[in-house]
C-alpha cells in the first residue's frame, strides 16, 4: 500500500507540473527563445561579420542596411576552405558572391576557413587569424537571432583575449521568440540551438577555449 501511496503521489505531482507547464506555456517558451538571443550592440566598427555557416540571405542584407548607415567600412564573410582560387571553396564563394551582389554590399570580401567540429569556436579562431593580420580592432557579428547568443559568446571568448571588440547584431527572421512552437520549423530551431548553447557554455567555453587562445 505505501508504494501505490507514492505512486499516487508522484502521478499527482506529475499532472501538476504537465498542467503548469501548459498553462504558462506562453510565458516559459517566450523566456526560453529570448534566452537565444543576444543584446543588440551595434557600434561603431572596423569591420562586419556575416556568419556564414548556413548561408542566408537576410543576413547581407542587414549587412547592407548598417554599412549604408556608415556603421563600419568592410563586411567579412567566412566561406569554406578549399582548393580554389584563393584558397575559398568556388560554390561557397559563388553563394556569397550572388547574396552580396543581391543585397548591394558595396564592399565586402570572404575569409576562407575549414569547417571543423567545434564548428563555431574553430571558425572564430580562425577568423581571429584574418583580423589579426589585417589590423581589425572592433568587428559587429550579424548572425541568426536564435545562435546569436552563443555566437557572440565564442566571438569574445577567443577574440577578447587579443583586445578585439565584439558586437551583435542578431537577425530574426521567420521565426519570432513569441511564437516558434507554431511550427515544426521553429521547434527545431529553438531546441537544437538551446542545446548547442549548453554544450558551449558548460563544455567548449571553460575547457576548449583556453586550448585555441594558443591558435
């Protein structure tokens, strides 16, 4: 009898939290998309950052809007690495060529880098590389809203540690923080980049970052 008690107990308690999650289901969903995203910082800046990975046109374009506002002078844009002219992928570089040309990016240029799992820290040490070489103190990262949090996390992780500023400048596009459960899309989106924001913060942050400090 005392373990049908517990039983009955526990299935009470776990209809309780089914109902409380569904009831405040608008609210937790909300805080946990918005949790995604990072602050919108843009400032003035040496260079622009289109991250690339997916590439996606609404993210040159908004590249465009803040160099039409003089917000910085050149957009870098990460391609893939490969065997091509200079060092870039042909297809990769065309894709970017096409979106540049599109959204009327006025002056840009890629950055070729290989895509190696971390894919994001080992794009960013990469890319600190380049704007290292070229002298760029300050750069604004323009990525997709919802791994934008984690994007800006890396990005000052490795670019931080040689006196490079980072800001963001989160794009989102279809899908809202208020409303990504409506579609399978969205419910995709949001949970695959929240675990991928754990997996960064508690593992590739503390432990492999100090490892590609020496990159």
């Amino acid at each position: 009898m005392t373990a049908l008690k517990r039983m009955g107990k526990a299935a009470v308690v776990a209809v309780i939290v089914i109902v409380a999650l569904m009831t405040t289901s608008g609210w937790w969903t909300a805080v946990m998309a918005r949790s995604l995203v990072c602050v919108e910082d843009v400032a003035r800046s040496d260079a622009l950052l289109v991250e690339n990975f997916d590439p996606t046109y609404v993210l040159f374009e908004h590249a465009e809007a803040l160099e039409r506002a003089g917000v910085a002078p050149i957009t870098l844009v990460p391609v893939e690495a490969a065997g091509g002219p200079d060092g870039v992928n042909p297809v990769s570089r065309g894709i970017a060529e096409v979106m540049a040309r599109q959204a009327r990016l006025r002056v840009w240029r890629v950055i070729p880098i290989g895509y190696t799992e971390p894919i994001s820290l080992n794009a960013a040490t990469q890319v600190r590389r380049h704007l290292i070489a070229d002298g760029i103190r300050s750069i604004i990262v323009i990525t997709s809203g919802f791994r934008s949090r984690r994007s800006v996390l890396v990005y000052r992780a490795t670019l931080g540690v040689m006196g490079i500023e980072v800001h963001c400048a989160p794009v989102l596009n279809r899908v809202s923080a208020e409303r990504w459960t409506e579609s399978w899309h969205g419910i995709q989106e949001v949970l695959e980049e929240f675990l991928k924001l754990q997996y960064y913060r508690f593992y590739v942050l503390p432990f492999l970052v100090p490892r590609s400090s020496k990159g």
